[in-house]
C-alpha cells in the first residue's frame, strides 16, 4: 500500500497557492456571509448555518479571540462586518 498520494508539479503549486492565499479566501467567504445574514431575516435554521460558517472562517484568520468570541456569542452583524472590513 503506497504511503501517501504523489502530486505532480502543477498540482503542488494549485494547492500551495491556496494555502497562500487561504487567509483572503476567507476574508471574502466572509464578506459574503455578512451580506447573506444581512438579506436573511426570516429563515433562522438558515441564519444558524451562516453564523456557522463565519466561525469556520474566522478560525483562519487571525483576528483578535476575544473579539470574534463576542460577536459569535451576540451574533453582531454590524461587529461582524467591522471586523471584516478591517481583515480586508
């Protein structure tokens, strides 16, 4: 059984730029999430997932721990967007 997967040269620079640019990915996965919990204001199994996300996200990023806890915890839109706009 081989020990792990071989890619080829190509394949290696697809998956290092993405680990490069991970932390931008995740800004904009984010951006679109605030517009999303935005626009959604009924549907709160949905609201739950996009909260969801965001904490997925914002764990790549490095962004201040107490911060992020405070605004998960009160589920801040606005402080969402604010701290996102300065991880731009």
């Amino acid at each position: 059984m081989p020990s792990g997967r071989e890619f080829s040269s190509h394949q290696r620079k697809i998956i290092n730029r993405y680990y490069e640019h991970r932390g931008t990915i995740a800004v904009n996965s984010l951006s679109e999430i605030v517009s999303d919990l935005y626009l959604n204001t009924d549907n709160t199994k949905k609201t739950d997932q996009l909260w969801q996300r965001a904490e997925k996200h914002l764990a790549h990023l490095a962004a201040n721990d107490t911060r992020v806890a405070k605004i998960l915890t009160q589920r801040d839109i606005k402080g969402l967007a604010q701290l996102v706009n300065e991880l731009a």
